[in-house]
C-alpha cells in the first residue's frame, strides 16, 4: 500500500494516496462537498458501517483534509468542513467521476452542472503551462538526486 508516513518515496501520487486514502475516503469528500458535513448524514448517504466512518473522518481530519468543527455543546455534536487542501483535491473527484462516467458508464448517473451557464461540467485535466489536456503530449518522468 505505500510506504508509511516516516520513510515517504519519491512519487506523488503514492504522497497523494496516502493522505486521501481508499474509495470510502474519497466518497466521504464527496458527500461533505455536497453539504453533508455531519455524521449522521454521512452515515446515511454512504450505507457505512459507523465502525469505518469513523477511521476515515479521523484519517481525513489526521491528513489536513476536513477539519472538525463543534458546532452543539450540548449535546456534543461536531461536522465535518473541507479544509483548502480537501477543497483542491475536488477537481480530482470530478475527474474521476468523469472517467468513470466514460468508461463504467450506463443507466442514470449524477451530474455537475455550472450555475451561470446550467451546462453540464465536462472536467480536463491540463498543464497549466501549455493548456494541454494531460495525455495528448509525451512526458517524461525526472527522479530527484
């Protein structure tokens, strides 16, 4: 699975993994984006055992991407907030939620739709460089010394 966070490699996208976590971890983002941000309502939307909620909103909080706020002393109730770095993981969940409509696709699916314009939100992900979609231009990879 990675290594552990003492002895981190040089891959990014192993770094990445790591704090986000499986797919439980990356629907929990989902859900709190969408404005469910307390447990029940995670509970609830997601069909998770409260057992495994638990770790991954711990692991989560743990990796800097939700942060837990109270907001009921009594009875002691907190939810659940993006933090800017849960914030910029959203246009990889809309990534992958576009690859997986392209290729596991089929029947009625969600969709994002932008609020000015109401068209459906087709996410690409390009090199801010050149504006090229990652994908279409060679790359090559360069290992730190």
């Amino acid at each position: 699975m990675g290594m552990d966070k003492n002895n981190l490699g040089t891959c990014p996208v192993d770094r990445g993994l790591m704090r986000v976590g499986d797919r439980w971890s990356m629907l929990v983002l989902r859900d709190i984006e969408r404005g469910l941000t307390r447990y029940e309502q995670l509970r609830t939307s997601l069909g998770i055992a409260p057992n495994i909620l638990s770790r991954r909103l711990s692991a989560l909080t743990e990796a800097g991407l939700i942060a837990k706020t109270r907001y009921s002393q009594r009875p002691p109730r907190d939810e659940y907030l993006l933090t800017d770095a849960g914030r910029d993981f959203l246009p990889i969940l809309m990534a992958i939620g576009a690859w997986g409509r392209k290729y596991n696709g089929g029947g009625a699916l969600s969709q994002h739709l932008d609020v000015a314009t109401g068209e459906v939100v087709r996410p690409v992900v390009v090199d801010a460089n050149t504006g090229a979609p990652i994908g279409t231009r060679p790359l090559r990879m360069e290992y730190p010394d």
